[in-house]
C-alpha cells in the first residue's frame, strides 16, 4: 500500500502542470532543463511582468526554444497574482 501510494504521489507530481505565473522556485525546477538557477530567473522577471503566453519564457536568459519545446506540455499560464502590479 505505500509503495502504491508513493508512486501515485511521484506521477502526479512529475506529471503536473507547472502554472509559470503562480509556481514555487521548487515546482519551476522540476521542468526540463530548468533548474533552480533559471527557476529564479523566472520569478524575477514574473514580479515585473505577468506571462500571458508561455512563449515569454524565451524573453529569459538562458532560455531558448528547445527548452520551451521540451516543456510545452507541463506549462500552463494561470492567473497572474502580481502585486507589484498595483504600483
């Protein structure tokens, strides 16, 4: 039953949407050829603008298409929360 369980766990999590406008630096990690390097990136960036495309991704250092091929299936665009907006 654990092991069931683990696994149950482990699929849903590697096989989740990860929202770039909302995502944790942990959760924006766990896309391909991202890292926690690139996943800050990504946060800095989102507390200025708010993504409305996933292709705004490519506006990011370090990057490019191939990654954001890699990832086109495990990245949604939710609601932005920026509250930086509001300045």
């Amino acid at each position: 039953m654990k092991l069931f369980l683990i696994f149950t766990l482990l699929n849903t999590f590697l096989f989740s949407s990860v929202d770039i406008n909302n995502a944790s630096l942990e959760e924006l990690a766990t896309l391909k050829d991202i890292g926690k390097k690139k996943a800050k990136r990504i946060i800095k960036y989102r507390k200025k603008h708010c993504f409305t495309d996933i292709k705004e991704l490519l506006k990011i250092k370090c990057i490019c298409k191939k990654t954001l091929k890699k990832n086109k299936g495990n990245i949604t665009v939710g609601k932005c929360n920026n509250e930086e907006d509001d300045e």
